[in-house]
C-alpha cells in the first residue's frame, strides 16, 4: 500500500518534518513531481539537514528512496547533494523516465523572471522550461544518458527545436556535459515503476512524498501564479507510475498559519507586525532560495479547498508553537468576493484569544487551553480531523491526536 504526504498551502508546511517522521515505519519513501526546487528541512540528532531532490527518507537506513519519474532531475543539484553521503547506492533510486533540467533551462527560467509582465517569482531553477520541453516533446530523460549513440542524436533534435533561444549550448557543449555526469547518475537510474510494483506485490510500505503545495498546482492553484506540475495527490500515481488503487491514505501538512514564497495571491497574508512576527519566529525564509516568506494567517478556506482536491483522510498541522506569544489569533473563514484565483479575495476572519508555551509540548492535554480550542476549530472548520500538532522542529516534538 502507497499512502501520500501533500502540501495543502502554498509549499513549505513542513512536510520533511512530518515524512521524516513517518519514514521509519516505509520501506520506500518516494518523490513524485518537482525538482530541486523544494526544500525540505529535517532536524535530527542535533543536525540540519536541507533536502532539495533526495526523499526525506533517506535519514533512516533501512528505507529506500525513490526519485519518480515525475521529478526534474537537474544533474549538478543532484551530484551535490549525493556528495554529503557518500555513496547512496541500493538506497536511492532514480527513474530512467525522470526529465532533465538542463542548463539552458535555467538561464530561461531567469531571463522570463527578468521580465516584469511574465514574472512569477519562481526559483529560478529551470523547473517550468524543462516541464514546457516535456510536455512539448522535446526534453531529455534519464535513462537518455544511457546510449551514448543515440543520445548525440536527441540533443540535437532538442537544440533543433530550440533554435530560437539565446544562450543555447553547442551540440558539444551539451553532450560533454551530460556525459561528465552520465557516470555518477547512471547508478542509481533505474526503472523505477517496476520496482515500486514490486514493492507492492511484496506488501511494502510505500510513502509518496509531495513537493510544494496544492495552492501552486499547476491546474488548481492560483494560476499562472503556481509551479509547473501536479502537487497534489493525484500527481502522485502519474509521477510515480503507481495505480489509483495502490493509494491508502492520504495526509496534508499545514502550517499552523500560511505562508507563500513569490507573487500571487495570498488574501491572508499579513504585512504588519504579526506576519514580521510569523517570519522571525518561524524563521520563514525560504531553504533553497533564501528568500523572505510572505506571512499571514490560517486561511482556512484555502486549507479546505485543498482537502477536498487531495481526498485527504487527515491534516498534520506544524509549527504550533510559531504563534506563541501572540495576543489574538485570526483565521480566514471566507472571502467577501471571489475569482478562480483568489485574485482580489478579501478575507473575513474569525477571532480567536492567543497563548503562550505551546513549544517542545508533545501531549495534547499539556497544550494551552486556547490552543486546544485553536486546534479543534480548525478541525471543525476544514472538516477534516486533525491527527498530529509539530511544537518545534525537533522529531520528537508532536502532538498525536486520538
Ligand atoms: P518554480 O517552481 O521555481 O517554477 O516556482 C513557481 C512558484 O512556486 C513560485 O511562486 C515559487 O516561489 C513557488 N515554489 C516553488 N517551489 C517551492 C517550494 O518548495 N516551496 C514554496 N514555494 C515554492
């Protein structure tokens, strides 16, 4: 059985947090959709660790990690982060159909950022060029890398069709640099379908590992303010090549309160001192482009929304502990007008009393008690339970709900 972690905000809900919790009771921990684009941070043993394409299972020995086919893979990012670990073989696995962000892609993804009427705030990554050369038919792959033959023949059918773009790389710039690469990847490309089919038909545990959030999916977020590919769960069996029927549960992460890196709506988002508050306190700035967070408020509506898109059975709500110390808390309930996008949304809140001391707290009865009455109301407004509260970026800091 395959169970799912997804992002029900904008990206950074702590997601590595939770999976990296969860990942000692999986065998696989999979990655489906994205690239280095993410930033998952884990603080075990005393240790930060910034995971940007590695699953977040790869903290625990016996588990596996698998990048799906779904990922854009780009090779340098990945060679670097391999490197602290020395060697991943037979625990990190690479799908031969996973797309590469090639360099090119990159000084793309810059130069339309560069341009104020096209801007999105993206990473800068290279991740919406190499997903525009997938769908348009003309992306290199993995297991591209494979036949050396065959694959001088592939980068000139995609320098071809990318005649028209400046700063394009020479036929053999590409190719030295993909075969300077080939050598490290290569290992850990694999079919990645086949051994994750396995894995099922041995009744191992799988757990598929979302990416940002599903506020910036690309067909259901707040277009063309989002990423380019599938966050949400159902991006999950695309991306990996699992089928609907392996999917057991499906679990969201949010934030205790909401948070959004680069333009677009956030009808939440509070520029005065609470969300200065939120950004100091939670450290909100961003692990792979340090960028400072946009901070605001709960928006419930948005939370719900997500929930419904992903079917998820419960929520784990983090960083509890970031609204200690704030007086009133507010929650978005609704909006007064509304688009598809959220474009020009106005919040309508609900109130709610602040508290102290909800930090390093691991037992629900040991919470404040407006922080319990916080919690259930969230519960009670998304309409879907609420099973686990983080109270600091520790492992063991979390509070199970019955
Ligand atoms: P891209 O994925 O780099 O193309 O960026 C598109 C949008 O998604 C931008 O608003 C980014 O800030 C946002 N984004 C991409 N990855 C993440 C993430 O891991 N966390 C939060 N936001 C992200």
């Amino acid at each position: 059985m395959a169970d799912v972690v997804v992002g029900v905000q904008w990206g950074d809900e702590g997601k590595g947090k939770l999976v990296d919790r969860l990942a000692p009771n999986y065998d696989f921990v999979v990655r489906f959709q994205g690239g280095h684009n993410a930033g998952h941070t884990i603080v075990a043993n005393g240790k930060t660790h910034a995971l940007h394409l590695i699953p977040s299972g790869v903290l625990y020995p016996q588990c596996k990690n698998v990048i799906g086919n779904g990922v854009v893979v780009a090779l340098d990012a990945l060679a670097e982060e391999i490197k602290p670990f020395g060697d991943l073989k037979g625990r990190l696995f690479v799908s031969e159909r996973a797309h590469l962000i090639l360099p090119h892609h990159c000084l793309q993804d810059v130069r339309t950022e560069g341009n104020a009427t096209r801007a999105i705030g993206t990473t800068k990554k290279g991740i919406g060029p190499a997903y525009q050369d997938k769908v348009g038919r003309v992306g290199l792959r993995v297991g591209d890398l494979k036949e050396p033959k065959l694959l001088k023949e592939k980068i000139a059918q995609h320098l071809s069709a990318h005649a028209h773009i400046p700063d394009l790389p020479t036929l053999t710039a590409l190719e030295d640099y993909l075969n300077a690469y080939a050598p490290l990847i290569l290992p850990y490309a694999t079919d990645t379908t086949a051994l994750l089919w396995e894995a099922i038909d041995r009744q191992q545990k799988i757990l598929l590992e979302g990416a940002q959030g599903s506020m910036l999916d690309v067909d259901f977020g707040t277009y063309p303010y989002v990423t380019s590919s599938t966050t949400i769960a159902a991006g999950a069996c695309s991306g990996s090549g699992l089928s609907v029927k392996d999917i057991g549960k499906i679990i969201g992460v949010a934030k205790a309160y909401c948070t959004r890196v680069g333009l677009g709506p956030f009808p939440t988002e509070d520029l005065g001192q609470v969300g200065a508050h939120l950004r100091e306190k939670g450290h909100e700035y961003g692990t792979t482009t340090n960028r400072a967070r946009r901070c605001g408020y709960f928006d419930a509506v948005a939370v719900k929304y997500a929930c419904r898109l992903n079917g998820c059975d419960e929520v784990a709500l983090m960083k509890l502990d970031v609204l200690d110390g704030l007086e009133e808390i507010l929650v978005g309930v609704g909006y007064e007008n509304t688009s598809p996008n959220l474009e020009g949304a106005k919040p309508i809140y609900k109130s709610f009393k602040g508290w102290n001391n909800s930090a390093g707290v691991s037992d629900f009865n040991a919470l404040p008690k407006e922080a319990q009455a916080y919690i259930l109301a969230l519960q009670e407004i998304i309409g879907v339970k609420i099973g686990a509260v983080s109270t600091s970026p520790k492992r063991e800091n979390m509070v199970l709900l019955p």
